[in-house]
C-alpha cells in the first residue's frame, strides 16, 4: 500500500486531496495543526468508505515538530511514497504599509520554511525504499505567485513565489533519484481560508474577474493533485500547473 501525507489534511484543498487519495487506496496521513476534530472526521469518513487514514497532529511551522512527525510515521507504519505540501495560512488583507516583521515571518514560517523542511524529511530516507519505487512531491503553490496580491496579502503572494522556486530547485536536484516534484497553482477557492482571513464572501467578490466566472472547488485542484502523484505524469516534474478558472 502506498503512504502518502497530506499536511493540512484536515479541510479544504488538503481534505478533498485526502479523501480523493484514499479511494485509491493509499494509506493517507492527515496532518492538521488545531483542529483535531476535523481531522478526525477526515478519518472517520475514509475508514467508513473502506480506506486507511491515520490523523497527525504537527505545526509545519515548528522543524523539531516535523522531525517528530517523519520519524512517526517511519517508525510505525514505514516510509512514505507521497508528499502533499499543502498546509498554508493567508493573514488579513492590509497594505505594505501596515506589513510587520512578525507578519510576515509568521507566512514564511508556515508557507515556506515548513514546507521546505517537510521537503527535507520526506527525501532523508530515501535510501529506504527501493530504487524502482515512484517517490512524489506536490507543492500548493498560488496563482498570486503571478500577480503578488497588491493591496491584499504580498507577504502570502511572495511565499507562493517561494514555493515555485522550491520547486524549481528541487525537481532538478532530486531528479536523478527518481523523485518528482511539481507545483499546483489554485486560483480562488471556496475553503475557510477566506473567512479566517477576514473575508467570507472573497470567492465571490473575486468571481467576476475570472474568466470562467466562478471559484473552485477544492475538490477540481485535487483532482490535478492526484494526478501529478500518479504514473500518469510520470515525465513530469518541476511543472506549475495553473488551476484558476482562466484567471
Ligand atoms: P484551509 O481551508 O485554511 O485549510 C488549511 C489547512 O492547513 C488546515 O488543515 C490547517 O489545520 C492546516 N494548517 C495551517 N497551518 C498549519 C501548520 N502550521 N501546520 C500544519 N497544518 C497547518 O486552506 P485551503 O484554502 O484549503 O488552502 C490549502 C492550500 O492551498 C494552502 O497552501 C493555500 O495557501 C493554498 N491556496 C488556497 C487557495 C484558496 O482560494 N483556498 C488559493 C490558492 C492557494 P488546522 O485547521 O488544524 O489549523
């Protein structure tokens, strides 16, 4: 059985990638930072429908955290196939003007320093697993990569940029030990990230300006997620793939 964690697993994007994984039949791990419910009911449905979910509690934010988590997981269950970096946090919008140190030290934290050594602790053991074994990584990148979200969230929009990069450097230097790595770049999506940002009815306000004249859904972005883990991209890698209606 193939194991794959999905880091923010618990709702959103992460939870409809979990489900979608798991009716597939992989071993699915789901990371939440709080909300220990949530993540349980991630689980309770997957067992119900058949499937495998173990619930992980760990703040990307915190590297001896994650060390934790890897090593976990390793130990209990075995090496893991998939990584899906997907936990990310978006502040309220304010102006560069209004931009603190703390602020935006605390999106990086998250958004790309904890992705970056989850990164780390998915490719340390690589050894482990057999040469012939597929090994995939998908970063949640953002569309406002591209146009940096001005008078909103720079701060989100430039650790975005970061994780492209990551991406970038990271498919080239894992490439020759067989491991992939791409970017997916969701447009506006209905989650709860809006609303604890501030801004409900986000989606909605924004939709107008999208091409296809409606928001995603986050189970549309996992679709594209499970396929960069499978066979089916399997020449593919340090790829961004755009899935913003046409935005
Ligand atoms: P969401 O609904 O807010 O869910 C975020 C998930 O990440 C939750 O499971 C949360 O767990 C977890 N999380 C947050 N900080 C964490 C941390 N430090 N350590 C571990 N887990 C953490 O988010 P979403 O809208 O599904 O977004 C998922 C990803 O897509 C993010 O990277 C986001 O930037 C990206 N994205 C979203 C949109 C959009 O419109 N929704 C657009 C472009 C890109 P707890 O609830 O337990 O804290």
């Amino acid at each position: 059985m193939k194991r794959v964690l999905v880091t923010g697993g618990s709702r959103g994007i992460g939870r409809a990638t979990a489900l979608q994984l798991a009716g597939l039949g992989m071993q699915v791990f789901v990371n939440y930072k709080c909300n220990q419910q949530a993540a349980n009911e991630v689980v309770t449905n997957i067992i119900e429908s058949g499937g495998n979910a173990i619930a992980i509690q760990c703040d990307i934010a915190h590297e001896n955290e994650v060390v934790k988590m890897f090593a976990t997981i390793r130990e209990k269950y075995g090496e893991l196939h998939y990584l899906v970096n997907n936990a990310g946090i978006l502040f309220h919008k304010c102006t560069a003007e209004q931009l603190t140190a703390e602020r935006i030290n605390a999106v990086m934290a998250t958004n790309v320093t904890g992705l970056l050594i989850c990164c780390r602790e998915f490719i340390k053991n690589r050894q482990n697993l057999a040469a012939t074994q597929d090994a995939v990584i998908v970063n949640i990148s953002s569309i406002s990569a591209r146009f940096g979200m001005p008078g909103e969230n720079v701060d989100y929009a430039a650790s975005k940029g970061a994780v492209d990069t990551i991406t970038k450097g990271l498919s080239t230097e894992l490439a020759e030990l067989g491991i992939r790595v791409n970017s997916v770049r969701p447009g506006v999506i209905y989650t709860d990230i809006h609303s604890d940002a501030g801004e409900p009815e986000r989606v909605d306000r924004i939709a107008s300006n999208i091409p296809m004249k409606r928001g995603g859904k986050p189970e549309e972005i996992a679709e594209v997620v499970t396929w960069l883990l499978s066979d089916a991209s399997s020449y593919m890698t340090g790829s961004i793939i755009e899935v913003g209606g046409g935005r």
